[in-house]
C-alpha cells in the first residue's frame, strides 16, 4: 500500500479525510471505518463496474449490501435515476444509518449523494472518484444534484461525504479525453488563487499529460488542499466557495446547449475559463498576457479553446439560470489576472454577447 497524502477537511460540525493513494478500493480497514450502520448500498455505472465493483464489494462482508449499476454520462444525471437509486435503498431495507457509496466520477458522486441527502432525510455517503475529475473537484465539499433539461445541477442539496477514497490506480483505465477533461479542474486551482501552482503546472503540463505518477499525485493532492481550504472556510458558498466556479457559468451553459452529449464537463470548463479571462481582459480588469497564458497552458494539456457554436441568446439566456445570479442581474466568477479571481455582479450582458461572438 503506498498512501501519497491524506487531506483534511476540517469543517465546524465534523472532519472528513480525502485519501489519496494506490490501491484504496482493496484497502477495506481503511474505508470501513467510515461506514457506521449495517446497510450499504454501491452506487456505480455501466463502465466503472465491471473494473472495480467486485472489489469494492469484497471488502463488505459482513454488511448488509446490494449494487445500483446505473448508465453513464451526464445525460443519465436526472431525477428519474435519483428515483431508481431510492428504489434500490428501499429493496436493501436501508435505514437511517445506511450508507451509499458512489463508486465512479462526477456523474455518480453527484447523483448518489444527492439521493443519500434525500433518503430519510439525510444518509452517510462515501465518495469513492475513479475520474481525475472527480478526485480533484466534485468528490470534495458536499455539492450534490442532479440536472435540468433548463439548466445543470439545478436540484440539489450540500451533503457532506464521510470520507473520500481517491485510488489513483483507476486513472490508468481512463480514457485519453476524459483524462485530460479533468485536468481543466486542475488548472482552475492555480488560476483562481495561487499563481505559483499555475507556474508549476506550466512546467509539469508535459509529465501531466503522460500521467506521470509523481505529478500526477502532487497535482491532486494540491487541489484537494484548495478546495478543502475554501470549502472549510464557507461550506454553503455564501462568498469565497462561488470561486471555484471559474468559468463554470460559461461551461454550464455551453454543456446544457449541447443536451450534456456534446463537450465534457472539463471542456466546458476549459473554454468557460478562457472566456472568462477574455471577458476579464475586455473589462479592463485583467491584462491580456494573463489570458494568453491561460490559453497556452489549456492548449498544451490538449483542452479546447474555442466553444461551439450555438445561438448567442440561448446560451445568455443559460446563463441567466446560473445558482450564482441575484435579483436576475448576471454574477460571474472573473479574474484581475492569474491567481486573482474574484465575484463581479451586475456584468453587462453585451460585453457577454460581444465575446460570444468573437
């Protein structure tokens, strides 16, 4: 077993402890211990399952336990899926000390604990991420939900995970453009609030790519500290936490255009990004070099940098759905540069227009 790190994030009602290492599905001691009650129940899709639900699954004996094997892809992130995962609770016998494990990427995480917060009010639940995606971002701070066909993650609830275990192994079986989908994630890190990391990942964007175990490691487990931190900080996202949503705003609307078939969450982000620091730079509140940079790193990780294209309205109009808007005036997450991001209210929506169109 080579455990890399353990991050805590050390909220006010209770800590919980991101594991990162090798090997973490099989270390059953270790995850054991934050299953409380008898009942469990796995939470997984088509594509996950067959590599690693047997092993999972192993490490249960003597718990009450069943499977869920859902279909993959956001477009299966609904309430219809939610209602099937109660199902599947309700056939276990599962009570109030049950636990879910959702065993996947964001798509499961998000669904399964969004129905672990719903199930008699509230279930323990285990993040168990095998995307970089995941382990990096969604795993980590309790936002759970499900999509809209008016917009992404529109029903939800914060539920914290009791623990989540990050198996770095399972990034080996990821595919080429997921991989790399989870590393726009990655970048945001370094692009809201700590502009040395982002140096870092411009000097370590080749070994990243190869998924070179070294970087890889320390890349996650930086990120995990990130978000922890913010998280820690401001759980329910009443300021600071809305930064994490660098680019989201685009990205959410651009996903949500495409009918969540077209670009990954992590390309969405990607090109979200981008705009955003263009946006920046059309404001006056940013320097172009900054978003050059921005886009040269995007570029050598093998992101998009261009959106799609889609009718400007609709995609305003998307964007006008976004969790992070008061009073219906537009709200994004900006930057004065790398490292600075920052909340602006009130962004006009011709300046949105005129980049759209670019």
């Amino acid at each position: 077993m080579n455990i890399i790190e353990q991050v805590d994030v050390e909220l006010a009602a209770r800590a919980y402890p991101i594991w990162i290492g090798r090997g973490l599905l099989d270390d059953a001691p270790r995850w054991r211990a934050a299953i409380r009650g008898r009942h469990v129940l796995v939470v997984s899709n088509e594509t996950v399952a067959p590599l690693y639900l047997e092993r999972v699954a192993a490490g249960l004996d003597g718990f009450a336990h069943a499977a869920l094997v859902l279909p993959d892809g956001e477009t299966h992130k609904t309430l219809e899926r939610t209602g099937e995962v109660f199902a599947a609770l309700a056939a276990l016998g599962a009570s109030r000390d049950a636990t879910v494990l959702a065993l996947g990427g964001g798509v499961i995480g998000d669904l399964a604990g969004f129905a672990a917060a719903c199930w008699m009010r509230g279930i323990d639940f285990v993040q168990m991420p095998t995307t970089l995606l995941a382990m990096v971002d969604s795993s980590v701070g309790g936002k759970t939900g499900v999509n809209l066909p008016l917009g992404k993650n529109l029903v939800g609830a914060f539920h914290q995970p009791r623990a989540v275990v990050a198996d770095i192994a399972t990034l080996a079986t990821l595919p080429e453009r997921e991989y790399r989908a989870g590393l726009a994630e990655v970048v945001k890190y370094g692009a809201i609030g700590d502009p040395e990391f982002f140096a870092w990942l411009e000097r370590e964007a080749a070994a990243l790519v190869a998924r070179e175990p070294r970087a890889l490691a320390h890349a996650i487990a930086a990120s995990c500290r990130h978000k922890a931190a913010i998280v820690v900080r401001d759980e329910f996202e009443q300021g600071e936490r809305a930064l994490l949503n660098f680019g989201h705003t685009f990205g959410h609307a651009l996903e949500t255009a495409d009918g969540y078939s077209g670009l990954l969450h992590g390309e969405a982000v990607a090109i979200g990004m981008l705009l955003a620091a263009r946006l920046s730079t059309a404001l006056g509140r940013a320097p172009p070099a900054d978003a050059d940079r921005l886009a040269a790193l995007l570029d050598k990780l093998g992101l998009p940098l261009a959106p799609p294209a889609h009718d400007v309205q609709q995609l305003l109009g998307l964007m006008r759905l976004d969790k992070k808007n008061l009073g219906g005036r537009l709200r994004l997450i900006l930057w004065r540069g790398i490292g600075r991001a920052e909340v602006v209210p009130d962004v006009p929506e011709e300046a949105i227009h005129g980049l759209l169109h670019l």
